[in-house]
C-alpha cells in the first residue's frame, strides 16, 4: 500500500507539472507577463534619531530582521523606496463629528494636493466615510478632483463602524501591489460595527497595511473624550508599522499630514525568504525590526501571518498569468466588480 501512495503521489505531481509547464508554455506564446509568488515577506520600515528626525541614509548591513526570534538574510533592499502607494483615507462621519467636518475636510484636501502632485505617478487613493454604515466614495484613483467632490458632501450621521471600515479597507487594499498605507481621520472609539477591534487588526496585518491613525481631539483632557478608542487604535498603529496623531483643527492637523507624507517619501522596503522559523500552533509570526546603531528608533510592523506548527499546506510558489495588454485600469474595474464584503450593523453602501 505504501508504495501504491508513493506511485500515486509521483503520478500526481508529474501531471501539476505538465500542466504548469503546460501554462508557462501557453502564455509564452501568448506574449503574457508571468509573475511567480513566493514566500517573500515584506517590511516597510521608518527610522528616526534620538531628537525624532527621520533618517534616511542607512544600508542593508545596517538592518537586522528576526522571525519568531531568529536572524533572516535580507534579500531585497531599497532606500526611500518609491513603490506605488495605495492609500485608504477613511474619514469619520459620525454625529460627533458633524460641527468639524469642513475644517476636517479641508486638511485633507490640501492633504492630497501635497501626496498626489509628489512621488509615484501610480500612486492612489480611495475615499471611505464611516457612521453607522461604511461608505465607499471613490475607489483608487490618482485623480483629486472626483476625491474632492466627496469630502466636500460629507455629513456628520449617528453612529461610528470604524472597525468595519478598517475591516473592508484592508480587504479592498490586501489585493494591491506595492505600499499600502490606510489614514483614520477620527475622533475616537467605535459604537455600532458587527466587527471588533482583533478583526479590523487582523484584517490589516493579512493586508500588511499600515494604519496611520489621525485623532482629531478638539479638547486637550480626558473628560468627553474616547479614551479606550484613542488605546485601540495606538495599538493598532504600533502593530501595523504605522504612527498614531493627535491633532486639533488647523494647523496641528496640517501638520499631522505633512508628518504622514514624510514617514512615506523616507521609508525603507525590506524583504527576506524565512529560513530556519521555528514554527508555533499560532500562525502570526512575531517580527523584530533593528538596527545596528542602538540611538536609532525603528517603526515597522510587529508580525505576519505565515506557517504554523498544524499547518498541513504545501507552500509552493504560485503562478499567476496576465495577459499581455493588461493594464492597472482594467485589474481596478475587476475589483470594483467583484468587492469584498464586509458585515457591519447595517447593509455598506457603495
């Protein structure tokens, strides 16, 4: 019997061969772009001196990355890394935000002005607000003007589903090339979503997406303010690699998005092949990112979610064929056909 399994199992895997040798073949002659996907993890890092000034000038030796506590090899470097930004700006529209709005919503615009007329051609937006639903306004979009129009007709409703948002947020960026960074313009907690706090950061950690909460606090003390919302999404920046701030209207809060613009044109992209990860029952894998000189402060997301002890899954690269031609506009009218969904209290509205 066991030798049946073995011949069963050969038979098996010539047939995957000939058929990805098959797939190759068809799409070479095709003229199709071929992508193989392996087990690369990505990190974006951002590092900063004792007086908080950014630094970008280190190199690869100046990096170390453990995975589940053991060193890695770093296989891809890139300073200031100008990899396409895909960014989900989420705006809250609930009731307590309602008085602030316009001024809220004025930063913003001025905001992408800054991110959009700078860096990457292919770099995007998509414009979400949340109250007692999530709505998607504009989907990625290098344009300004359509973003524009939609923070201009925001309105302050009752409610707060910030922990679907996020949640359908990460869906719609997990799919995405290249850096992706998710904006919370909020005042605080949660009051109405179906999805909880380890959702929406579960969420965000499969999307390897960083949060950049941006707390509007028009009052500097406790009293009336979120307290425990403002704790949740500190803890969600620290997880994700991203930075939590605190700002009231007007320059503060401009100054918070030249912060965040900043952080992104002076990040370094750092990938490596795990080797040799001791693996848990737990599939999230604990990330440490540092450097050799002990004065630098570095920023980067504290894990992924990757192989487990019980983890059956052949890992194998996977192969995906694009057919010559394709371009980014078509693959963004595919994902608006076909959205993720998310489930909070009431039906999202899109």
């Amino acid at each position: 019997m066991a030798k049946s399994g073995w011949k069963e199992k050969g038979i098996a895997m010539r047939a995957s061969l000939k058929a990805l040798s098959a797939a190759l073949a068809l799409a070479a002659a095709l003229g199709a772009q071929i992508r193989v996907e392996v087990n690369l993890v990505r990190v974006l890092a951002t590092v900063k001196d004792p007086a908080g000034q950014l630094v970008g000038a280190l190199d690869k030796g100046d990096f170390e990355i453990l995975d589940n506590g053991v060193s890695q090899q770093i296989a891809v470097f890139e300073r200031q890394t100008d990899q396409p930004l895909s960014v989900a700006l989420m705006v809250d529209a609930s009731g307590s935000t309602a008085k602030d709005l316009k001024f809220e919503t004025d930063s913003v615009v001025r905001f992408l002005h800054a991110l959009l007329a700078a860096g990457n051609a292919k770099d995007s937006v998509a414009l979400y607000s949340f109250n007692y639903q999530v709505t998607v306004h504009n989907f990625f979009t290098h344009n300004e003007a359509p973003l524009e129009r939609s923070l201009r007709s925001l309105q302050g409703e009752a409610g707060t589903s910030l922990y679907d948002a996020i949640y359908l947020a990460s869906h719609d960026l997990e799919p995405r090339e290249g850096r992706k960074i998710m904006i919370v313009v909020t005042d605080g907690g949660d009051t109405t979503s179906r999805k909880d706090f380890h959702a929406a950061l579960d969420s965000a950690q499969l999307a390897n997406t960083a949060i950049y909460p941006v707390l509007v606090v028009p009052i500097t003390n406790d009293a009336g303010r979120n307290i425990g919302g403002e704790h949740a999404l500190t803890t969600m920046a620290l997880g994700t690699g991203g930075r939590v701030f605190q700002a009231t209207l007007g320059s503060a809060l401009d100054g918070a998005f030249t912060e965040i613009i900043k952080d992104l044109r002076t990040q370094y992209l750092l990938a490596y092949y795990p080797k040799n990860v001791p693996l848990t029952k737990n599939r999230f894998h604990q990330l440490t990112v540092r450097v050799r000189r002990p004065d630098l402060r570095v920023t980067a997301r504290n894990g992924y979610y990757g192989d487990a002890e019980d983890d059956r899954r052949t890992p194998g690269a996977r192969v995906t064929v694009v057919p010559a031609g394709t371009d980014q506009e078509s693959l963004r009218q595919e994902t608006m056909e076909n959205p993720p969904i998310a489930l909070p209290s009431k039906p999202l509205k899109r």
